[in-house]
C-alpha cells in the first residue's frame, strides 16, 4: 500500500538541512506501518522505540537529555547499532513520553546527521503541557488514504494516474469507471485496516465492520484525549458532527443537556485529536485569510468511511444511487471535497460567506493555488443554478476561473470564467 507520505519520506531523508520529524495524525491513519517501512527499504539499521508498548523505555530520558548518552543505552538495551547517516532511529508514541519529545531538540543540535522520526497520535495533548521544540523539529500530518492512494492499494494503477494530473477531459467510458471507484471510496474509506479488508474480500459490508472496530476504539481513547471532558459529551457531539456535514456548525446543537462551555471543550477535544477538520468562513477574500466575526464554521469528519458509520446510516438504497452528488443528500460528496482539500492545502482550507443583510449566498469552498483564491461549488446543477459562486465573481472581479466540482464530465465555460471538474479529480485541483 504506496502512502503521500512516502514521497516526502524520501526528500527528507536526502535533505541536508534536515531536521528530526514528527509526524502526527489521528489513530490507525497508518503512521507506525508507513515509517517502519520506510526505516527498513531506506537504511542500513532500522531502531524502533514504541513507548506504549515500552515503558521502561520512558526511563532513558528521566535523567539528562544527551543524545549521544541515549542512544549508548538503546544500544545496549536493543543490541544493535545506532549509526549517523546509516540508522533511522523512530520514537513511536512520542507523546507518552514528553521529555523524548524535548529530546529532539538535542539531537537536531547535537546529533543532526541521525535520521530520527517520532509519531504521535495524540500530540496535541502532550505539547500543551511542555516546551515545545520550536524551530529544531519538522512536522508532517498523515491523513487516511486519499482517493488517488486507495486506486493504488486496489490495483488500479492506470486510474490512478490519471487522477494524479491536472483535471482534463477523459473518455465517457473512463470517466464512468472513475465515479464507479469512487462511489466505492465513499463507503469504504481511507483508513487504511478497511481499505486492506476491502482489497481482500470486496466486501463494503465487511468494511462496515471494520469503521465499527475503529470507532469504538477511538471513543475508548476518549479518558485519554482530556480526562477533564465528558466523555458521553464527545461521543454524542462526534456523531451529530457526522449527521451535519455541509452545515454550519453551533455548539449548542451537538449534544442535549451540556453547558456551551462544555460543549465547546468537546469539540475542541475532537479537533485536538484529529478526528475533525475545522472550515472556516472568510470574508473578505484576501491574504492572510480573514475569519468572518463570530467565528463561523464547518465541521467536517476525518475519513468519509467513518462518517458513513457515525451518521448511523448503511448503504442500502444510497448505494444503488447512480449520482454520487445525491448519496445522503449530498454530504459525502462535500465531506469527500473537504478531506482531499485538507492534505494539499496544508490543513487551511476556508469556505466564503456573504455578509451583506438579506444575503445568503456561500460558495462552498475557497482554495489557494499560484498565490490567488479560487472559489470551489460543489453541485450537480447548471451553471445557471450557480448563484452564489457567480455573486462570488461578480464581488471579486480579478478572480479568472471558479470550479463547480460534479460527476459531470470535464467542460469549460470560460465567458463565465467556470470550470466543471469532476469530483475524483478534487486531489490535483488542490495541490498548491
């Protein structure tokens, strides 16, 4: 199963400025596999500290940080050797050990020909309460698998390159068996146990089961996450952002009986833990981004999979639906939008929000691409249905093309400065 991240992997290995890494991400997104993999094709040596499987490993860092102390007793403790520029050394669960983590402030200072990497599932958590390492570290976030990815993992290699170039027009026949695989990403998901199930039986069903699995135990991670939440509060908030995708998000609606205040802390725990991606309303367009007042938002879930699960719905009739923008009314096809966007636009993506009186139009997504904003609908009508996107352009007259995202084949109408690009191209329309 080729991962994104392996390409970066691979650049940050041979970078000579290189800094040790961190590579964050929710739970089972396949950070520990992508990286042992990566440890032993990419080097000579491959060390592994787990510190939730190895907590006497803890120990080594209670003392002094001194890298090259540290790594004498790995040595000895993993009877092997620790070589600069011929190990990687990868510290996993990092952050059940909070001095590991200042430790590699050291190594880059002190070590910086070592290959070290360290990945953490709850990281957020860990950072609030230490000094952090600014400026002697570099972080990666690792998502579930992305469209183009899953086409790789179920051996349809030739689709998968065309997805990876620069939306253009395909054949009729193509373009349908892209929307067939596509209909299936929407079920099975990204993460990356229900799309290894998947290539082995086919069975979206047994994929269900699998979104099951790994919900309840990220809800059992939940103590974990912020012992000071509600733990019933995260859970019922966790679905209701499920069941609201596409809509603007209120505190006050994601769970009956809680206090705003708790309430908030929930959902702020959510987004500490990567289980959700925030969208933020600008206006106006401009650079840096400017939040509309009042902090208006979306919510959108990590993997399109466990939304599916969470949302409480099966496939059933929704399946058998041959238009993807109308599965659930819509939402997965937002939902899916929201997590190709979020990998190539670093985490910062933004939807745009009239705030004239009277006024409702909002264009569904606003990307950056080439140092300017393109506005992104996405939408199964017309161009002549397209009202918000063309109050878009009519308020920013610079703007030169906006996107209308559809299972529609590739068109342009470039007197109305639109293009209609279908959804399995959302990754390459995004790249910065």
């Amino acid at each position: 199963m080729e991962r994104i991240a392996e390409s970066f992997l691979n650049n940050w290995k041979g970078n000579e400025r290189r800094k040790p890494l961190i590579v964050r991400g929710a739970r089972q997104v396949g950070k520990t596999h992508t990286i042992t993999s990566f440890g032993k094709s990419a080097f000579e040596n491959f060390v592994k500290i787990d510190f939730e499987r190895e907590p006497l490993m803890k120990q080594l860092f209670e003392s002094d940080l001194n890298p090259v102390r540290i790594c004498n007793e790995i040595e000895i403790i993993k009877n092997t050797k620790i070589r600069q520029g011929k190990t990687l050394l990868f510290l996993d669960e990092i952050q059940e050990c909070s001095r590991a983590i200042i430790s590699l402030r050291y190594f880059y200072e002190e070590m910086p020909a070592l290959h070290v990497i360290a990945t953490g599932s709850l990281l957020e958590f860990a950072l609030s309460e230490i000094s952090f390492p600014v400026g002697r570290v570099q972080i990666y976030d690792m998502y579930p698998l992305n469209f183009s990815e899953f086409l790789g993992a179920t051996q349809k290699k030739n689709l998968q390159e065309l997805v990876n170039k620069q939306p253009h027009p395909l054949a009729k026949t193509i373009h349908e068996q892209l929307l067939s695989e596509l209909k299936k990403y929407f079920f099975v998901g990204g993460m990356p146990e229900s799309v290894n199930v998947f290539c082995d039986t086919q069975s979206i069903v047994n994929c269900i089961e699998v979104q099951s699995e790994i919900v309840n135990s990220l809800r059992m991670d939940f103590s974990k996450y912020n012992p000071q939440v509600d733990k019933d509060c995260l859970n019922t908030a966790l679905s209701e952002i499920a069941l609201n995708i596409g809509h603007q998000t209120k505190y006050s609606k994601l769970a009956q009986g809680f206090s705003n205040p708790t309430l908030k802390k929930a959902y702020q725990t959510l987004h500490m833990a990567k289980l959700i991606h925030q969208v933020n309303a600008i206006n106006p367009i401009g650079f840096p981004p400017q939040l509309v007042s009042g902090r208006i938002f979306k919510t959108f879930l990590l993997d399109i999979g466990l939304m599916n699960f969470l949302g409480g719905a099966l496939p059933g009739e929704e399946y058998l639906k041959t238009d993807l923008l109308a599965i659930y009314r819509g939402a997965m096809a937002e939902q899916f939008i929201a997590q190709e966007f979020v990998i190539n636009q670093q985490n910062n993506i933004y939807y745009w929000q009239r705030m004239a009186k009277s006024s409702t139009a909002e264009v569904d997504f606003v990307i950056q691409k080439h140092n300017k904003w393109y506005p992104v609908e996405v939408k199964s009508g017309s161009s002549g249905s397209l009202r918000s996107l063309h109050q878009y352009l009519k308020e920013y007259t610079d703007s030169d093309t906006a996107y209308v995202l559809s299972a529609q084949p590739y068109a342009e109408l470039p007197q109305q400065k639109l293009k209609f690009i279908p959804l399995y191209f959302a990754d390459s329309l995004s790249r910065m």
